[in-house]
C-alpha cells in the first residue's frame, strides 16, 4: 500500500514539473487517500497482532 502512495507521488511531481495541473492535482489527492488507508491498516495490524501474541 505504501508503494503505492509513494508511486502516485512521483507521478504527481513528474505531471507537475511537466505543466499538467490537473493529472498532478489528481495524482496527489490518491497518493494522500493511499497514504491514510496504509497507516490505519499499520496501527490495526499492530494492535491485533499485539493482542493475538498473548494466548
């Protein structure tokens, strides 16, 4: 999932450099959305994996 964030940021920082305002602009509202999913699934899986450990 992180891969993923930080593929769509490249993308969004080429079509920026490059004048294509609306790709950047798009590029970088789904790198955030990506961003966000990949660190409410980190803290879930710390949590559970935490209180799975125990027996």
């Amino acid at each position: 999932m992180l891969s993923w964030a930080i593929t769509f940021l490249i993308i969004a920082i080429v079509a920026a450099v490059l004048g294509f305002g609306g790709i950047a602009g798009t590029a970088t509202g789904i790198a955030k959305i990506l961003f966000v999913v990949f660190l409410v699934m980190f803290i879930a899986s710390f949590f559970v994996g935490r209180r799975g450990g125990r027996g």
